[in-house]
C-alpha cells in the first residue's frame, strides 16, 4: 500500500489554502443537517472542532474519557499560543512564523501545511478574545506579547501561566454552548478502544463507558481523532496520567498510517525526578526563559549551594553555545545541551541531573513584584512540588518527555489514509517536522480544529456522499467481539505483578534505548527487550476486579498493553531514520560541534509505518518532502 | 514515614459504603498525596483487591479532576493547593489522615472517592459563554480592554471547576463557580450583550441542580485551589438584582425568574 497523495494543491505557496477553500466542495445548509461526525478527545483540537461543525449544522458526538470535556490535557499548557499578528512591530509575518516553524522543525515537515498553520495563525487569537479569552493586555488595553524560543520576535500571546487552560476554556465554552443547543451530544467517562472500517472507510467507533462498562458501537459519516499524543509511552512525562496512544494506535492497527512516530520532543525545563514513588514530571514553562538564565558550576562534581558559586565559576552553557538565541534556543537543542553539561558530571541536585534555572539577574533588574505578576503560579507550583521558593534559591530544571510531533499520517486536508477517518492537533504528525517550537502546539490544535478542519471534512462529505453504516451490521458486531475479547484476556491474567510496575519498566526501557541521544546499538537492544516485557505483562500482570463496573485497573492495563505494542514501531522508526534531525538525535550523525547531522539525500521525507499484523515488522512506506519555497540549510541558532 | 489511612469505599453508587483503614508504609517526604495513594493501590493490587478509586489526570493543579476531602478539608490543609499538588512533607510520622470524596447531593458518589460533576457542566451549557460562532471575528486588538479589567477577569477565569467550594459549604452552594463565570464575563466587553439573560439562566440551572444557598460562610474561598475571592459572589449577586429588577420592568429578557 503506497501512500496516498498529499493532496497539496499547487500554485505558489501563499495563495495554496486560498486557492483550495475555493476549490473545495460545500455541503448546503440544509444538507449538513443530514450528516454526523464523531469527535474522539475535547481538548484544543477536539473541541473547537466539535464546537464549530455544530455549528455549522452537523450532529456530532463528542467523547473523552475524563468526567468533563474541560479537563483535556491542553489545559495543562502554559506559556502561550503563537500568532503572526506583528501587534510589536518586531518584523514579524506570516512568512516568518512559516519559517520559524519550518525550521525550528529540522525541515521535515510538510511545507504547504506549516504556510497555512501560519495563515490562519492572527484568526486564532482573534477567534478567542471574541470569545471572552482573558489575555493579558498592556496598560493601553491592546494585548501583550512574550517571547519563545526558536523566534527572534515577540509574536506569543498568553493568560498568565494558564494559557492552555484559557484557550480550552473558551472553546470548551463553545462547545458547551452547542451541547445546551442540542446539536453536540457529549458523552464523558467514554474511551475508544477500537475504530470501525467497513468497506475501507471509516464508519464509527466502538467505546467503553468508564463507569458502567458498557460496550457500545457509534455510528457516522467521518470519524475524527484529536485524543493527543503519546509521551506516556515512557512512563514519566508531563502529561496528563490519563493520556495514552489508544486511539490512534488503534487506528494504526485498522490501517492508518502511523507517521514519524520516533520523532519525541523532550522538553529542557521540567522539574527534575526525586525518586522512583514518581508518577509523572512537571513542566516549568518554556516562558520562564525569557527572564531566567541557565547554567551549571564551570568544574564537575562542585557541591557548592549555588549563591556560594562565584560569577566566574558559573558556565551559562546557552548563552555561551548560542549566542544569538542564548537561552531561548529551541528545545531540542536546550535539552541536549543540559544532557550533556550534566553527563560531564557538572549537574547539580541530589542525583546531578539538574541545571540552574536562575531569576536573581532579573529579579534585581525588574523587581520581585514584575517575576511575580509574570510566573507567579509557576513559582508557586515549584514551591510545592520541591520545597524550595525559587524567589531565593535558583530553580532546578532537566528535560523530561513532553509531546509528541509524530502521530497518525493526514493529508492536507487532515484525512488519514483510511477515507473518513480525520486526525487532529497533536494526534496527527503534519505541522512541526522533527521538533515543535514553543507555543506552537496550542496554535496548530485550535488552527485545526476552528478554521481547517470544517471546510476539509464538508469536502470529503460532499464528494464521496458517504452511506451511513448501522452498528448493527455485521463489521460493527466483528470490532464490538474483539474488543471483548481482549477485556476478557486482559482480566484473566491473574498474575503478581502491578500494571504500573510494568509500564515503569517499559518507560525505562525507552528512556535510556530512545530517549534523547540514541544509537543503533541501543535501539537495537531496546527491539530486543521490548517483546519478552510485553510476553511477561500478558502472562504475569494482576489486574483485579471485573468489567462491568468502574474499574480504574482495567482502564490503565488495556492502555499499557497498547503502549507495548506501539513501543516498537517507535523503535524501528528511529533505527531506520538512521540521521539525525531535530528531537531526533542519533548519536552516529553529529557534527562537530554536537549538532543534528540530518541527511537530506536519504531522509528528506516522511516515514509513514503499516501494520502488517501482531508479531509481524511493520511495512515502512515514504512521502519525499518537497520544498518549492525555502532552501534546506543547517539549522543554526549561534 | 508511616501512616494510617481512614479511606472512604463505596462499591458504586448505590453502595452504603465505608470507612476502610490501611497503612502506608515508608511514605517518602518527597510523594505527592497522590503519589502516596498509589504506592497504597500497588500493594492493595498486589493482595488481589480492588484499587481505592480516585480521580486524578494533570497532576499538576489544573485540569479539576481531583477531588479528596482530606481530614475533612477538601484539597487538604495546604492553601490554594489541589490534592495533587499536596506534598506529603506537610505530614508527619504517626499520622492518621481521613480521606473522604466530595459530599453533596448535587455530587453523587460513583466509587469510592470518584464523585459526577455533571452539574458543573450543565450550568455552564445554559449560558457559561459568549454566543458567537467560529469565525467573523474582529481584530483582537479592535478593541482595548482595560488592564486591571482584563486582571480581574482573568482572576475569575482561574477557576479549575474541581467542585471543591460545594464540598466545603455547609449548604453544598455552588455559588464560587458560578459567580467565577459570570464575574469573567461580566469584566469584559464580550460579555456585555447578554449579560443578565446570563446570569439569569446560570443561577436557575444552579438551583434545578440542586445546590444550596450561600449564606456567606466563605469555606469556598478558604479551599479554592485557585484562591478565587468572594468578590465574585458579590458581583453576581448585584447583577443577578440587576436583571431581575430589570425582568419585572420588562427591560430585560424574563427567563426562569422565579422569584426575589
């Protein structure tokens, strides 16, 4: 099976979305009435989506797994949503926030899509501050900025430290209003254990309801996935507990096109582990690194308390390697280099995997009173969960599992191979390459969800004119029995071991074979361990109580056994992608200086894995990359 | 450190339920409360029992979904702090610590300590929003928002809507939440066009969902993970007067008013 065509219209790249939206098919008011969409997930992506095709006259069914679509993950993000508004006349455009984005991913992302990201990137904000988003704002009234890393321009907008929360909040607004409206029918406590093809076209769902569980079979036009990404794979990441690759791994093994799953963004600047009782990490957002400057003792093994470390002894390695971005260095870069201050023995902390994060310059030239109005709820989340008030003492940060660029293959309209089946936000691979610049994520989930994915999807509905399916037919009764199945399965292994303590071992496993450095050897070890675990976990897992109730047990085990599988297509990935690029550091291509050597000869393209049965190595297709508008070049932030 | 746990379980909801006592041994200072219950789950696991039930997704104080009244304080006895940003180096060696899910009839106990905030939802479908559609909007900048306006919506904004100031009032009010909402909108000139059919139909919806009056004890405040202040309260209550006196003159949309 090739991939299919991307669907990239032609013409020169500024008027290509232009060009399409007049080129795409409509569905007329009143038809619209006549055709249903099921959403997976509520978060940026899945809500506004929800929330804009009820409105335009589509019956929707939305599910997410937590008691209110509210509670999202995108609610956990902090620092702030991109916009090519140039509101500071830095000399920002779409052009450059194209550009940014293009490079900030290593070149290897779709360019066609990242221009439209970019286009629709103003609307955004627009979109929010008319629905009631609490931005903050200059003393003049009109809306502040800050900075991110990978830019030179002031171009991110944000709500304190709470951005994500804001933004979901005001289309979990939208949503609601539509749910009181009756033209979304909302169904929480739901996960979606497995995706019905019927024909080759995607036709429903079938779910689990969390406090009954029930099984049950959904029917509809399109199916779309916005349910995140899946840095839980490595146990300890700043995602929420609850996030997990079900969904779309599920798909996956339906057909879709899992794309550049080896590409996972560690973030430089999360609360570094305490100890093994650790359920997650905590993130410090990326904003803190406009104020806040980074180093480590210039000697290794200097126990000093930080103030006791004298000027001339510090090595702000950031400043000193990066010059022109200093410590707003994008992310892939900023974490290698605290990896590799900390393996010559210079981290400091308990277990010397930490740098300093430190605010007294810019304490001293703003006053406490200006740190506090900007990070005070970080600060205060520090304090809470170290101990220690980062007003006085310097913050203490290593870079830990935050999103996840890869994700199921979409085309330019967002469509998966499998026809009628969608992908969203942080669930799809397209937008942000091989690492994704800060406040990007919250830009491309609503960009999806408010002004992409409503014209795509009435396009495919108008064009192929689906004929809805019945959960009572025979493929919708063939899914809802393998879904039993493997409930049954997973509740007859009555071994000794925790479901938890296996999946902590699977995450160890993938941190040291394919975490942030990575070698052949090492994956090739990890391929190897992988399958004897996951043996181990179906024969010797304990997972207690029954399926027909709320059983928290179950729910974790069924995403952990997914987590074992989809394990291993992200390490043949990375083995296979054998340059490095972005996020993706491969420890045999560097240069010099320490930098990604990518290879664009042989890998300027997207890896797009096929399941081809249990047990079986996935089939690794291609779609070449191709660059009408910019030239590759090295990445060079010095 | 060693602890006693008094743990509320309860099978479903129709389930009486009940205290359960467990111990958690060699408790690290350095656990989250959470961290700590899962240390307590792996071995009750461990034994073949059922895991305590308990909701928890972010872990770090945002998402609303924890819900642990713990010693009869909801989110425990750290100020504007979740149960999942609780450290256990606020307890000490010895200690006996009652854990119970949030009490109210508009909160029905699912399992143990997993209770449906539902409601909270419902009343923010009956007019939680600006009623506009995806697109068509004005420039954001189109129109200047005041700084402290803008602060003080953002103030009210912060609510998680984890239900914690129902759990702490005597009257199981839900007046924090729903004032939070209205106060956000009613700061900003978005929120102007309906702004007394809002108020109006929150409050009634409030009341259908069967949460109590506030008489001004301000447990709420003193829980809210967020710190959100009564101030919003007092807002809602002048706007909420507002509409009605308004409804009765036939100035404003007359929409649920049941009553003074």
């Amino acid at each position: 099976m090739p991939v299919p065509a991307s669907q990239v219209p032609s013409g020169p790249l500024a008027s290509k979305w232009d060009k399409h939206r007049f080129e795409m098919k409509l569905v007329n008011p009143a038809n619209k009435r006549k055709f249903s969409v099921i959403v997976v997930g509520s978060g940026l992506a899945g809500s506004s989506a929800a929330a804009s095709l009820a409105e335009l006259g589509y019956h929707v069914d939305c599910f997410c797994y937590q008691d209110s679509p509210r509670r999202a993950h995108s609610i956990a993000a902090q620092g702030g949503i991109n916009a090519a508004k140039n509101y500071q006349n830095d000399g920002d455009s779409v052009y450059r926030l194209f550009y940014d984005t293009i490079k900030g991913g290593d070149f290897r992302a779709r360019e066609a899509n990242v221009h439209r990201l970019a286009e629709v990137s103003g609307g955004i904000i627009d979109q929010c501050v008319a629905q009631g988003v609490p931005f903050a704002r200059e003393y003049g009234g009109l809306l502040a900025n800050r900075s991110f890393g990978g830019a030179q321009v002031s171009r991110t907008f944000y709500a304190r430290g709470q951005t994500g929360q804001q933004l979901l909040l005001g289309a979990y607004s939208a949503l609601s209003r539509q749910i009181g409206l009756g033209t979304v029918r909302m169904h929480t406590r739901s996960e979606m254990l497995d995706l019905v093809v019927v024909n080759g076209v995607a036709k429903g769902i079938v779910t689990r309801d969390l406090v009954t569980g029930k099984i049950e079979s959904w029917s509809a036009d399109a199916v779309v996935l916005g349910t995140g990404g899946y840095s839980n794979l490595y146990f300890l990441s700043t995602n929420a507990v609850g996030c997990n690759v079900t969904a779309t791994y599920r798909a996956y093994k339906r057909g879709a096109l899992f794309a550049n799953p080896c590409y996972v963004q560690i973030h430089p600047t999360c609360i570094p582990v305490t100890g093994e009782h650790q359920s997650k990490l905590t993130l410090m957002s990326e904003s803190l690194r406009n104020d806040g400057r980074i180093w480590v003792p210039k000697h290794p093994g200097d126990k000093r308390s930080p103030d006791a470390i004298p000027e001339d002894e510090r090595d702000y390695y950031l400043e000193r390697m990066y010059p022109s971005y200093g410590n707003l260095a994008p992310r892939d870069i900023s974490s290698r280099a605290a990896k590799k201050v900390c393996d010559e023995g210079r981290g400091v902390g308990e277990f010397g995997r930490g740098v300093y994060l430190d605010f007294a310059d810019a304490t001293q030239l703003l006053g406490e009173q200006t740190i506090r109005d900007r990070y005070g709820n970080l600060f205060h989340m520090y304090e809470k969960i170290t101990g220690e008030n980062p007003y006085r003492v310097p913050m203490r940060i290593y870079p830990a599992v935050h999103y996840t660029m890869g994700g199921l293959w979409v085309d330019y309209n967002l469509m998966s191979n499998i026809p009628g089946l969608f992908v969203i936000g942080e669930a799809n691979f397209s937008d942000h390459g091989a690492n994704r610049l800060g406040a990007s994520a919250l830009m491309q989930g609503l960009a999806d969800g408010y002004f992409i994915l409503p014209y795509t999807i009435g396009h495919y509905l108008a064009s192929s004119k689906p004929q809805r399916a019945s959960v009572y037919d025979a493929e919708f009764k063939r899914v809802e029995g393998e879904v039993n199945e493997r409930i049954k399965r997973l509740l007859s292994t009555r071994g000794k071991r925790t479901v938890v303590s296996f999946h902590r071992e699977l995450g160890k496993m993938m941190w040291d074979g394919c975490g942030m450095g990575r070698n052949a050897a090492g994956l090739k070890k990890a391929l190897e361990s992988i399958g004897p675990l996951r043996e181990q976990f179906w024969k010797d897992a304990i997972i207690p109580g029954d399926d027909e109730e709320l059983n928290v047990a179950l729910e974790r085990a069924g995403r952990v056994a997914d987590f074992f599988e989809f394990a291993e297509v992200l390490c043949h990935d990375a083995l296979e992608r054998d340059e490095s690029c972005g996020s993706h550091f491969r420890e045999e291509h560097q240069l010099p200086d320490g930098e990604a050597k990518r290879d664009d000869e042989k890998f300027c393209h997207v890896a797009c894995w096929e399941f081809t049965g249990d047990g079986n190595k996935p089939t690794r297709h291609i779609e070449p990359l191709e660059f009408e508008s910019i030239q590759l070049a090295v990445r060079s932030y010095k | 450190m060693n602890l006693t746990l008094k743990i509320w379980r309860q099978k479903n909801r129709e389930d009486k339920g009940g205290f359960v006592s467990y111990k958690a041994n060699d408790v690290s200072t350095d656990m989250s409360f959470l961290e700590m219950l899962d240390i307590v789950n792996e071995g009750i696991i461990e034994r073949g029992e059922e895991p305590i039930a308990f909701d928890h997704d972010c872990r770090e104080g945002i998402c609303g979904m924890c819900s642990l009244v713990i010693n009869g304080v909801p989110h425990g006895p750290d100020r504007g702090t979740t149960v999942c940003q609780l450290h256990m180096r606020r307890f000490r060696d010895g200690d006996s610590i009652t854990i119970e899910p949030w009490r109210s009839r508009a909160f029905p106990v699912l399992r143990d300590l997993i209770v449906e905030r539902g409601a909270f939802d419902r009343i923010i479908q009956v007019g939680g929003y600006v009623s506009i559609n995806t697109g068509g909007a004005a420039d954001g900048n189109a129109l200047p928002i005041a700084k402290k306006e803008a602060d003080l919506a953002m103030d009210a904004a912060a609510c998680i809507g984890c239900g914690a100031c129902v759990a702490a009032c005597k009257n199981a009010s839900a007046m924090l939440f729903v004032a939070a909402k209205v106060s956000q909108f009613a700061h900003l000139p978005q929120g102007q066009p309906e702004r007394e059919l809002r108020v109006l139909k929150m409050v009634e919806q409030m009341d259908k969902e069967g949460f109590g009056s506030c008489t001004n004890t301000f447990e709420c405040e003193a829980v809210c993970p967020k710190e959100i202040s009564v101030r919003v309260i007092a807002e809602m209550n002048r706007d909420y007067r507002m509409a009605i006196w308004k409804a009765r003159c036939g100035s404003a949309p007359n929409v649920g008013v049941g009553g003074d």
